[in-house]
C-alpha cells in the first residue's frame, strides 16, 4: 500500500468543497422540483381528478338514464298498444289494460294508472279509468273527479304532448313519496288520454345506491330542484337545492342552483362550505336528459386529495429516490476529481523537493572529493616547493617544477569545479523556492571560467 | 299474625284509595279547552299562535287550555267555527265577510294583515311584461276565495286567459313553462318559487294590492255568540297572539326552528329557508313596526273592511247589509 500524499486535514476540506459543489445546484434543483411538483404537477392532477368525478357522475346519470328511459318507453308502447286495440269498447280496453298491467316488466313500479278522455263520438267525457297495482293486485275503478286531469302526471304530458316526469309528491293513495311519469296516449292525432306510472322515492333511492361508487354521496334533484335522493332522508322532499345552499351558507350551490335552472350541464363545482357538514366539498353533477333531473356526487375535499396527495408523495420519493442517487454519484465523482487534482499537485511537490535533494547531494559530494583532491594536493604542491630548494639536479629541479605548476593548476580547477557545485546549488535552491531563472549571465561566466581552467591544464 | 297481616294490608289499601279520591276532589277542575283554527298546515303564516302558545302567553292574559289545531285541505274553517268544531279561527277578510253574508255568524276579533298577499306571477320569457299580457295566456289558479281579486285584476285590464286551469299546489306546470302564469301568494309559492331558483328578474309579478284591488288577509275570527258572551277572553286572545307576533318577530330563529317542529309534527315536509322566507314575508304583509302603537296592531282598519267590501260588491256579492261596526269587535 502506497502512503497517501493527502493528510486528513486536506481530505476534510476536499469533502466539504465536494458538498458544496454537488450540493448546492442539488438543493436548488430539489427546491424547483418541489415547486413544479405542487404546483403544475399537482393542479394538473387535480384537473384530471376532478374530470374523472365529473366523467363519473356522467356515467352514474346515464345509468340512471337508462333506468328512466327503460320506465317510459316500456309503459308508452304497451299503453299505446291497449289504447289503439281497444280504443272503441271500454270493456275489452278494461280487459287489456288489467293484462298489460300484469304482463308489464316495471318492476320498480307500484302504481300505474290509465287515464282516457273524449273518447265517445257524441263529444261526452267519459270517466277516467284508473288503475291501481298495489301488493301485486290490480284494481280498475272509475274516477269522476275532474281534478285527476289536473294533477301533473296528467296535465304535464297532456300540454306538453309528450312523456313528462312529475315533481316529488305525497301519495295519500299509498302513503308514500313518489314521482309519476306519464305518456300521452294519441290514435293518429287525436289525444285519447295518458298513461302514468308511478314510482316511489325508495325505489328511485335504491336503484341510485346500486350506481354510487364508495366514497361519494349521491344527491337527486329533479328539474325543478327538489331533493327526491339524499343521504339524509329527513331532507327528501323537504329541500331544494337553493334551501340545501342557504342551509350549508354556500354561496357556490346557490350559483349552481341557478345555472342548473337555466342551463342542464354537467360539471365539477367546489364547495367551501359542504352541503353534507364537510368544511369542504366537490360536487360533480350532470343531467339525466330523459327528465330534467340533476344527479349530484358531493366528495369530501379530503377524499379527492387523498389520491392525489398519494401521487404527489409518490412523486416526491421518486425525487427523492433519484436525487440520493445523483448526489451520490456527482459527489463521488466530484471527489475523485478533487483527491486527483491534489495528488498531483503533492507529487509535484514531491518531485521538487527530490530534486533539490539529488542536486545538493551532488555538491556535497564534489565538495568532499574537492576537499578531499585538495588534501593530498596541497601536499604535492607544498613537498614539491620544499624540494625545489633541495639539494636536486637541475633536471629534476625542473620536474619538481612542472609538478608544481601541474598541482597549481589541479587546485584551481577544483577551486572551480567547487565554485560551480556551490552556485548550481543554489540556482536549484533558488528555483525551488521561486522560480525565479538563473540569471544566464552568472551561469555562462561560471561555465567560461571552469572552462578556462580546464584548457588550462596539460 | 296471618289475619293480623290481611287486615293491615286492607287498612292501607283503603286508606290510599281514600287519600287519592281526596286528592282528586280537591284539584281545580280543568277549563274547557279554547280551540283556535287555523286555516292551513303548520308554517311561518302562524308563527304568532305557535309563539303566544309556547310562551305561554295565553296563560299569562288569563286564557287557559288554549290550543291551536291547523286545517287540512278539505277543512273549511269558518264552517268549523259556526259549527262549534272550534273556538276560534283564522281567515281572509274577503272570505270571512262573504260567509258572514251567507249567513254564518262569524265576527272579526283582530285583523293582522294589512296588505293582501294574492299575486300573479308569469314568465318574462312568455312575452309578459304587463297585465295586458296576460291575455291569451294560460294561467294557474287556486279559485275559491282567490277569484275575487283575480276575476277583477281580469276585468280591470280587460284580460282574456286562453285557459285558467285549476292549481293543485303543484308549481311543476309554470317551472316547466306548460303554463304561462300562476296565481300565487307571496309567503307560500312565491317563496318557493325562489327557492326553487327562480330568479325575480326572469319572472313579472302582479301584486293585486299594487293595482288597487288587494284585500287584506289574515285575521282572527269567533262566532257573534262567543264575542258576546266572552268579551275579556277575546281581547285577551287578541292581546296574547299581538304579543305572540312579536315575540316571533325578535326571536326569528327561534320562531323557525319551533314553526319546524310543529311541522315535523303535522308531517308536513319543509325547511327553515322557506320558513324564514314566509316570516319575513309576513312580517311585511302585517307591516310590522316595533315603534307603533301597541294597541294598534291588530285592528281592523275601516278602510281596509271597506275596500274588502266594495271588491266583493264589484265581483258581485250581496254584501251590502255587512257593515263594520257588526262585523268587528274592537
């Protein structure tokens, strides 16, 4: 194992200015997340939540639709069928209709009546048959008060010439809350009476329980905006939904009530204070086209955002999730980047200081051969001069002599060689220290001179 | 001992049956009920009956036992009243002194209203905008008593309906536009019209009162008899419902939610918006001022008898020997 080149000290701030780098740009991105997730993603979920309510109750209004359109056609083609057959002897029309009574699939009905005026050729109205199935048994009787001509599942279809649904009313016939639909009855154009069929509120309650969807709660207003289904069945009949506006203090239900009036759509409104007691509620609504009724699905604030505070929570850990992960990433790469940024620079350094090293172990050893060399030249030198003024042949005098000038010029060239270890020395230490070049002219003087010496020798 | 016992037990049966005879010889013997009829179902148009009845306000001017009793439909109170079915009854002053010149010997003990409630409203989207309008239209109407004022709004803008059709309290023919008006008073289906989100803007509403030809509604009647021998018990009734009124007009709240338990009583089936909407129209219709003369309210005024009388001299009622001083007891 190699020993590092950074100690703890640097490996600290190499972490910290590795937080700081990745860290910084991390938690703005995080912070512009956060932002963008609340704020577009979360009410772009909320639009699609809230059009799925919206698409919901369509679908619930449809169903209840088909419940409605499947009462009135059912009891216009049987009804016309018995009137057309037995539209000139009373008996046989009696006969029929206590047999379509019996045949016919309206389950949900409890009570179905046929009406029929002006039907004798010298213009007398004859009176109103009415029929009556209670508990499976049906009765026929005839009714002489004009006043059944006026009630609105006669008089609705009469004047509108066409299928009509009554208001919510009280039967004191069957004790019970009903509403009635009734067909006008025609033979080619003349009108000849019309068929009502009527069916209490609690049937109309339970076939709305079999289309609610957990978590919302059905409201049923009919056109004119009395409650016929509520959660509450204290307020059936009782309320409309201008009265359930100013119960609940709603001023957006009061606005609905009143577009609902003018214009039957379908759609989402939010409630600050909610018809059921909630603080806050959504009230999705859309019409049921074959009466002019309006279904309701009032949702608890709390239960639309659950969702979507669970797909934001998702969100988030998924951020979360893939922000860990980046920062991880980012910080171990930023680290390494920083630990090779520094090794290099520590190495460099390393290598300086070898170098200095290697240099000056140089002139210490050409000073110690210098000093060394000079030792025993001194002494040739200095026995050479003391010979000289022995008692020698002038030949050898002379050899003495050239020994003497050779040692001379020895000394002077490691006085140089010396010279040059000592500046290059300190050119390197110079350097080292601050980079600052040897100045060219000392070197070349320097070189010139041991140069010189050098020539100078044999 | 056993006979010991036996005799005890007797003694103390025969003493407790003894005690409870005594007991009830020395109650005061209740006072005969005091039946006071009004001429619907529970709602907010009774409020000062209900609240003199609560408040105990009968008692406190010296009438005891009374109680309220409301109509049904088919009930006829001014029939009850000359029937014996009731003591007392409340009516429209038009109805009452028609019936008091067929011959029912009824008497007005306080006069409420001062405006008439009777009105007709249309549908602005039907090309009505005046009374004119109204002819060739067809129209909603209660009949009975409220065709005097209706037949002569009709003659007075010389209105020609295409139908009038009998309204069986069913507003659902004029909300789906079947019809195109519907003969209406204010504290009831007008209300409910609204509440039924009818916006006033879209609809055009003739106040018969506003066209000189509104007689006044609510009062309280009683049989000549009754007016005669039981002086003090008639003004002390008029003095507890004036009271009453009152009452119900400070406490408005309150008033509501006591007219909602009568109702829910009766079986009727409203809420306290329509209620709260009823009083505030009453409280309208009475003109109703806490600065006025407390002993004003509840007169009957000479002009408002004499205007009801001239309207159903015109609609051509024998009313002529009706006069006011035999038909209101101040």
């Amino acid at each position: 194992m190699t020993p590092s080149l950074i100690n703890e000290q640097q490996l600290r701030e190499l972490r910290l200015k590795a937080l700081i780098i990745v860290g910084l740009p991390l938690g703005i991105a995080a912070s512009l997340f956060c932002y963008w997730t609340y704020t577009i993603l979360g009410t772009q979920a909320l639009n699609e939540l809230t059009a799925v309510l919206t698409a919901r109750t369509i679908g619930q209004a449809s169903d209840l639709n088909t419940h409605c359109t499947r009462a009135t056609s059912e009891l216009a083609a049987t009804a016309t069928f018995t009137a057309i057959t037995a539209s000139d002897d009373l008996e046989l029309y009696r006969k029929l209709v206590r047999r379509t009574l019996s045949n016919l699939k309206l389950s949900n009905a409890t009570f179905i009546g046929f009406a029929e005026t002006e039907r004798d050729a010298d213009g007398q109205q004859r009176p109103l048959l009415y029929a009556v199935r209670k508990n499976g048994e049906i009765t026929l009787r005839d009714v002489d008060e004009i006043r059944y001509l006026f009630q609105d599942w006669f008089l609705l279809p009469r004047l509108l010439n066409k299928t009509a649904w009554t208001d919510p009313y009280y039967s004191e016939l069957s004790g019970e809350m009903r509403v009635a639909c009734g067909v006008p009855l025609f033979i080619g154009d003349r009108f000849i009476g019309v068929a009502g069929n009527a069916i209490s509120i609690e049937q109309v309650a339970k076939i709305v329980e079999q289309i609610n969807i957990q978590g919302s709660h059905l409201i049923l207003i009919s056109d004119s905006g009395t409650v016929i289904v509520h959660p509450d069945q204290e307020n059936i009949l009782r309320h409309t939904l201008v009265s359930l506006a100013n119960k609940a203090n709603s001023r957006e239900l009061l606005e609905l009530a009143r577009r609902l009036k003018k214009n039957r759509t379908a759609g989402i409104v939010r409630l600050e204070k909610g018809i059921l007691g909630e603080p806050r509620e959504y009230v999705a609504y859309a019409p049921i086209a074959n009466n002019n009724w309006t279904l309701l699905s009032v949702i608890p604030e709390e239960a639309v955002l659950a969702p979507l505070k669970a797909r934001l929570l998702l969100w988030i850990i998924y951020g979360c999730v893939v922000g860990i992960l980046l920062y991880v990433i980012l910080y171990y790469l930023v680290t390494a980047a920083l630990r090779k940024n520094l090794s290099n620079e520590a190495m460099a350094a390393r290598a300086s200081l070898f170098a200095e090293a290697s240099v000056h172990s140089q002139t210490e050893f050409l000073r110690d051969v210098s000093h060394d060399l000079r030792t025993p030249l001194n002494a040739i030198v200095g026995f050479a001069n003391i010979a000289r003024f022995c008692d020698v042949t002038p030949d050898v005098r002379k050899l003495l002599d050239g020994i003497g000038h050779a040692a001379n010029k020895l000394t002077r060239l490691i006085d140089a060689m010396v010279v040059f270890a000592d500046q290059s020395e300190s050119q390197l230490f110079t350097s080292s220290l601050s980079s600052t070049p040897f100045p060219a002219a000392e070197e070349s003087m320097v070189k010139e001179s041991a140069a010189r010496e050098l020539e100078k020798s044999p | 001992m056993r006979t010991l016992i036996i005799i005890a037990t007797l003694l103390f049966c025969v003493s407790v049956a003894f005690s409870v005879s005594a007991a009830e010889s020395a109650l005061p013997k209740s006072a005969p009920p005091v039946r006071i009829l009004m001429q619907w179902v529970p709602q907010s148009q009774f409020a000062g009956y209900i609240m003199a009845v609560e408040k105990k306000l009968f008692a406190k001017h010296g009438v005891e036992n009374v109680q309220i009793e409301f109509s049904r439909v088919a009930d006829v109170p001014m029939t009850k009243l000359t029937n014996g079915d009731c003591e007392y009854a409340t009516g429209w002053l038009a109805t009452a002194i028609q019936r008091r010149a067929e011959g029912l010997p009824i008497i007005n003990v306080a006069q409420f209203h001062r405006r008439s409630a009777a009105m007709i409203v249309a549908h602005k989207s039907h090309g009505i905008e005046k009374p004119a309008d109204l002819s060739g239209k067809v129209i909603l109407s209660w009949g009975g008593d409220f065709d005097v004022e209706m037949t002569l709004f009709f003659r007075k803008y010389q209105i020609t309906p295409k139908a009038v059709l009998p309204f069986l309290s069913s507003l659902a023919p004029f909300l789906k536009g079947v019809v195109d008006a519907v003969q209406v008073v204010e504290y009831n289906e007008y209300c409910r019209l609204i509440e039924l989100g009818m916006e006033e803007q879209d609809m055009a509403v003739f106040h018969f009162e506003e066209h000189g030809i509104g007689a006044v509604g609510d009062g309280l009647y009683a049989t000549e008899e009754r007016s005669r021998e039981h002086p003090d018990q008639v003004r002390a009734i008029r003095l507890a419902v004036t009271e009453g009124w009152e009452y119900a007009f400070r406490n408005q709240q309150e008033t509501v939610d006591t007219v909602m338990k009568y109702s829910a009583k009766h079986g009727e089936r409203t809420n306290p918006f329509h209620q709260q909407q009823m009083l505030d129209t009453i409280k309208k219709l009475m003109e109703f001022d806490s600065n006025q003369d407390y002993h004003q309210f509840g007169v009957l005024r000479y002009q408002d008898f004499a205007h009801a009388k001239l309207l159903l001299q015109r609609s051509g009622y024998n009313v002529d020997s009706i006069t006011y001083e035999n038909f209101y007891i101040p």
